[in-house]
C-alpha cells in the first residue's frame, strides 16, 4: 500500500529555513538550519528520491493565508 507524507517549508525570524515533513501516520520531522532556497530544494529532491524508492509519494502542505477578495 503507498504511503503519503506531507511538507511545509518554513521560514525563519532569523531568514534561515525549515523543513517540517508529516507521515501518513502522524509522525512529525523536521530539519532546520538551510540557508537558502536552493539548500531547501535540494534536499526536497533527495527527499522525494527517498520516498520514491519506499513506494510513497511527497506532497507540499496547502500555505495558510486569506483567500483573495
């Protein structure tokens, strides 16, 4: 049976990203400390890579915030 995990990047009050991944179970990782976009996109597709290999699928959380008027 697939399994699904989610992500939500966030960023920091100090411009330093994170990374917080959700399983389909409800476990919650995260990793924190990229210095830019380009360190959170990559480790993104090592993250996919891996999921990949274990039959899942990585998807990106839906952002919060007002619907357009």
């Amino acid at each position: 049976m697939p399994r699904r995990a989610s992500y939500r990047i966030i960023e920091r009050p100090d411009g330093r990203f994170a990374i917080t991944v959700t399983l389909t179970g409800g476990g919650t990782h995260a990793r924190e400390g990229f210095a830019t976009p380009a360190e959170v996109d990559e480790a993104l597709s090592l993250l996919r890579d891996l999921m990949a290999a274990c039959g899942a699928s990585l998807v990106e959380e839906p952002t919060l915030g007002l619907a357009a008027e």
